[in-house]
C-alpha cells in the first residue's frame, strides 16, 4: 500500500507528536475517541460528560457539582436570555459542536452556566489522556480552565 504525500506528512507529525508524549492512541483525524468520557472541572467540584452529539461533533452536559447536590433543581438564572432561564442546570449542554482530534477541536461554543457567559471561539486542546483545556474568547479576551479526566468505575 503506497501513501500519498498528505498521509505520509500526517504519519509523520503523528508519529512525532506521540514521542512529544502527546496523546496518542491510534486515531485517525477527525477521531472522538481521546475526548469521550467524564471530566472534573475546577470550579465547585463540577464534572462535564463529553459525548458524541452527531455527526463527527462532541458535546459535553452537565453531570455533578456541589451546587446541584444541595439543589439538584438548580437553573440558569444566569443566562442572558430570559426564555432559557427556567432550564435545569444538571443535563444541560455546555460544550457543543466541536469537531476535529485527536488532539484539537474546534467550531462549537462554550457557556458557563455560573456567569452566563458563552463563546463561539473556543478551543478544547487534549493536552494528555487525562487533561484537557477549555478555552472561551470574547473579542480581546479569553479565560481558560483546566478539567481533568475521571477514570471510569
């Protein structure tokens, strides 16, 4: 089997990149698998579920916090758009839209259920297996966190 150029330079970044230690599990692009699963954010003991949501996409919902276990019915009071603020803050989708991998996606939109704030330039960078950095900018200004994957029980 023969690789044209663009597979024989992706081979080799590949091949690169998982001796940087950079999170490498035989993907492909455009591949979820590294992203999947249930991460610890660092704000109130939060956890997100990062999930396929159609197509090549990942969303991630909201599963846990210790503001939801002291009121599970909590909801977006915080949203700029009075219409959402009745929606239940556990299940809602935070994360949605992005494509790419293994190691980058891009093109969805981050909101913060805790300000209200939302962007639609945002990055989720895998910087290991076991972190990831979410990324939200508005104009001039961006604000990163860093969550942390829990393993599965």
């Amino acid at each position: 089997m023969r690789l044209n150029r663009l597979e024989f330079a992706f081979s080799i970044a590949l091949a690169l990149s998982c001796g940087a230690g950079i999170a490498c599990a035989e993907q492909a692009p455009g591949s979820n698998a590294a992203i999947v699963g249930t991460w610890k954010t660092p704000k109130n003991d939060g956890k997100v579920i990062i999930e396929p949501c159609g197509g090549n996409a990942v969303c991630g919902r909201v599963a846990d916090g210790r503001q939801l276990r002291a009121n599970p019915d909590q909801t977006d009071v915080h949203n700029p758009d009075p219409a959402k603020r009745t929606r239940r803050i556990l299940g809602l989708n935070i994360l949605a839209g992005y494509t790419g991998g293994p190691t980058e996606w891009t093109g969805g939109s981050v909101y913060d259920p805790q300000t209200g704030d939302s962007s639609r330039d945002s990055t989720l960078t895998l910087k290991s297996s076991d972190t990831l950095v979410v990324k939200g900018c508005r104009l001039f200004f961006c604000r990163s966190e860093t969550w942390t994957r829990i393993a599965s029980q």
